[in-house]
C-alpha cells in the first residue's frame, strides 16, 4: 500500500522514523510550518501538488488538524484521513491499514485502540459462546468451569465473618464490577462462625446473584455454607473430604504440604477416593507456594499434574505469590495467568488482603483476558488490543520542538519557595476518598462546601467557575494537587496534600 504522510517540520524526523513498516511504501511531506496544528486545507493542497503526488492508496493527515479531510481529498481526489495524535502511533495505525474504516473526525489512534477493544471484545464473547456448546464443563450457576472456558476469575473477600454486611456487599459489589465471575467468602483463620458463613453466603447469592464459594478448614463452617447453596467449596484436605459428605456444591481438594513428587501423587488419590464418594465436580488445587519457599516446585507440580491428567480441573491462587513480594502486581498477575493459561487451569483466585494488594482483581481479570486472546491468536500477549502497562508507555510519545530556536531564549529557573496559595481566609484541603477526588473548601476555618469528581480538569473547571480562586498562585496550587490526586486515584496510590505521589 502506498500512503502520504503530511507533517510540520518540527514532527518530520519522528514522522520519517516511525513510518517505516512492512508491507507500507510511505512517503513524508514536509509542509513549510513548524507544527501541524498550523495546516490549512489550502496549504496542505499547495504543498501535496508540488510534489506532483499521484498513485496513493490514502493521505493521513496528522491528528490533531483543525480542519475537515474531506476539502483535502476532494481537490486531490486521494481518499484523505485523520492520522493519528502523535507520531509514536504510526505504527499501530499503519500495521492495520485496511483492517479498520478511517475516519476524518476521530484521529486513527483512537480509532484503533477503540476498534482493537471491540474486536478483543468479540473474541472473548466467541469463546465463551463455543465452550458452551462444546461440552466437558461444569457449571457454577451460569458460569462454566472447565472444558474450553477460560480460567475463571475468583476474588475472596478477607475475613468476611468480621464485615458488616453492608461493607461485604460493597467489596462484593467493587470485584464484580471490576471482572470477578466467582465471590469467594474468605472466613478467619483459627476462629469458627458456622453461622456468619451461611449467612454471608446467603446474602452474596441474594443480592449479586453470581456462584459464591467459601474458603475455610472448618468442616462446621463447610456444612453451613453448603445448606445454604454454596456452590463451591474450598479447600478440603483427606479429613474434611472424609467428613464433609455432601456432593451437592463442587469441592477443591488440597494436599498435604509433601514433595513435590509425593504432592502430585496424593492430590491424584484424594480426587480419585473424592469421585468414589460421589463427588462429580472436583477441582485439584496443588497451592502455588511463594517465591524463594518452593515456588518453583509447586509449578512443576501444576504442570506433572494436567499432563497426567489433561480433563482435570485445577485451581490457580495467586495470592501466595503477589500478597509475599514487595513488587507492583500487574506484571507479576499477567505471568502468573499466563502460565495458568498454559498449565490449563479453570479457576484463577485472588485476594486483595493489603494495600499493596488492592486493585489485584480488575489487574487478574485483564491478565486472564490478555490470555485468551493471546491463545486464540496463537501469539504473545502483545498488540492486542488489551494491556496492563499501568505505569509505563508501550512506546514514549515525543513532542516536537525547535531547539535552536529556544537556545536564544531567555530562561527562568524554577522557584522552589513563594507564590501565593490560598486567599487569605480561605484555603482547600483535596484528599482521595474511595473511588473519586474531594477538595473541600475551607472559610475562617470552618468547611463550607465540597468540591468533587473523578478528574483533576473538571474539580478546577467547577471551583473556577465560581470564582472561588483569588489569583494565579493558589490557581496553580490548586491544579497542581488535584493533578497528583488524579494520578493516585488512577494508579491506586496514597494521596497526601503538598506530598509526593511517587
């Protein structure tokens, strides 16, 4: 395909750079300004007629041009489009050309990306929609386990017995909306409330209508949740397996903490002696040990266990692994899907037990996404349409500028000290609460009003339109904290007044 490139001068090396891609014979046309922003319909033509432009497939315009493509290609007669934003994105865009309709108002990285989650999306709805039909799963109510269903994404909810109800059914209620498909009650360890578990079980089948499981050692606790229709229990060793006797709810078998070689082997037994006893839906979990205390070990185990058993269903926790290592867990979720993907795993389960932590079941539930797509592919989990790059950049974004011209600039350092705040009288204090941004208006030291949202740019567009700001120093201030409360809102960290985010 043969494709126009037009640009500004400042942009032109970048451009040049980044439109180097297979299968795409691009040219660049560098128009006599510094920026593209500056484009007119007129010039673009001007400047494309000089190079006497025929035989082009497309005409991408830069991005952010104010103007419509369509007065472009009707004097040029090449169909003429938006390209994108910035020209780190040419890539993307120029790898998929004929893959996705341009447009002329939505710049094509934006397209694309959009595109690119609407197709992952369909894939992931195909491959729910074909392991239904092709059988040899189970299901949790209307959630398939095992077969050609993807692994499953549980959360537990930690030391649920010692939760309200109200702040059970919100955590409940925050892990759905952010991709969990199993509720997992997680009771406390060395303590038993028999009652409180089939309550709570009760209450998550109630109000969010989606397969609840239990997590305890407590046979009383196990047969509590059981009368009150868990669907799922975990975790039972030889003893409990022996004592449960309820087939009714599918049962996650644990074995003792042997080798690995003796692990695998008893798992086998306890699932075998398990079917005997008329259990139907078993899941074998072979518990992922930590890192540096048998990590290794417990893998090799997962891996022995599906190629001695392919149809077994196997259970997955990432918590040992995440909750005991003191680094960012959406790289470490992605690796551990990933193998879970290739070890054939049903059943994912995570637990947001510490701050460090929290987030863990949206990151889980991306991760085991990114997979699926990756296997129907048949391919890395790259480019697809679906990331977990929370922190860092797939490609660095590089503004345009023009160094000789700043060289002969006069320069004003920074000033550390100074400025002015707040109004005299009045000043706000900005915390992150939840789920969105607060800056509470302070007056003669009493609260008179609250300001709050989701974003930075539009907490100040509703302080400044009310005049509340009284100079450029505390509108700076201002901006200023709310931008770092929006950043740790979105990454999941602490937010502290005239403290550093990072």
């Amino acid at each position: 395909m043969r494709v126009l490139l037009l640009t500004g001068r400042l942009a032109a090396p970048l451009v040049r750079k980044y439109s180097r891609v297979e299968g795409v014979e691009a040219e660049v046309v560098v128009a006599p300004i510094p920026v593209a922003t500056f484009l007119t319909p007129s010039l673009a033509v001007r400047e494309l007629e000089k190079k006497g432009v025929k035989g082009y497939d497309l005409l991408l315009l830069p991005g952010m041009v104010r103007f419509d493509p369509g007065e472009v290609e009707r004097r040029l007669g090449i169909p003429t489009y938006r390209g994108p934003k910035h020209a780190a994105d040419l890539p993307l865009v120029l790898e998929r050309l004929g893959e996705v309709e341009l447009s002329k108002e939505v710049p094509a990285c934006e397209l694309l990306r959009e595109e690119m989650r609407r197709r992952a999306e369909e894939v992931l709805r195909e491959v729910e929609r074909r392991a239904r039909e092709e059988g040899g799963a189970f299901f949790l109510g209307e959630v398939g386990v095992g077969g050609a269903f993807p692994p499953r994404v549980m959360a537990e909810i930690p030391d649920a017995p010692l939760l309200s109800d109200e702040e059970v059914l919100d955590r409940a209620r925050r892990y759905l909306r952010e991709g969990a498909e199993i509720l997992d009650v997680g009771m406390v360890a060395g303590r038993e409330f028999p009652e409180r578990a089939g309550e709570l079980v009760s209450l998550l089948k109630e109000e969010c209508r989606v397969p609840v499981s239990i997590d305890t050692r407590s046979l009383a606790e196990m047969r509590r949740a059981a009368e009150e229709g868990a669907d799922l229990i975990l975790s039972l060793d030889r003893s409990a397996l022996r004592r449960f006797r309820n087939p009714e709810p599918a049962v996650v078998l644990v074995p003792p903490r042997l080798g690995p070689g003796e692990r695998k082997r008893e798992l086998l037994r306890l699932v075998e002696e398990a079917r005997r006893r008329g259990f139907e839906r078993v899941v074998a979990d072979p518990v992922l040990e930590p890192l540096n205390l048998g990590f290794l070990a417990s893998v090799r185990v997962l891996a022995e266990l599906r190629e001695e058993d392919p149809s077994l269903p196997l259970l997955l926790g990432v918590g040992n692994v995440v909750e005991l290592c003191d680094a960012d867990s959406p790289g470490m979720l992605a690796l551990l899907a990933g193998m879970g993907m290739e070890a054939g795993v049903s059943l994912l389960l995570t637990v947001e037990a510490s701050d460090k932590t929290r987030g863990n079941v949206a990151e889980l539930r991306r991760a085991r996404d990114m997979m699926v797509l990756a296997r129907e592919r048949g391919s890395p989990p790259k480019d697809l349409g679906l990331d977990l790059l929370l922190l860092k950049e797939k490609r660095r974004r590089e503004e345009t500028h023009d160094r000789a011209q700043e060289a002969s600039l006069p320069v004003v350092e920074e000033r550390r000290e100074g400025g002015s705040r707040v109004r005299a009288g009045s000043y706000f204090r900005i915390r992150v609460e939840g789920e969105e941004i607060r800056a509470v208006l302070y007056r003669g030291g009493r609260a008179v009003k609250v300001y709050r949202g989701k974003t930075a740019e539009g907490i100040c567009r509703a302080i400044l339109e009310e005049g509340v700001v009284g100079d450029p120093g505390q509108a700076a201030y201002l901006g200023r904290e709310l931008q770092k409360a929006e950043v740790a809102l979105r990454t999941g960290r602490s937010y502290v007044q005239e403290g550093e985010v990072f």
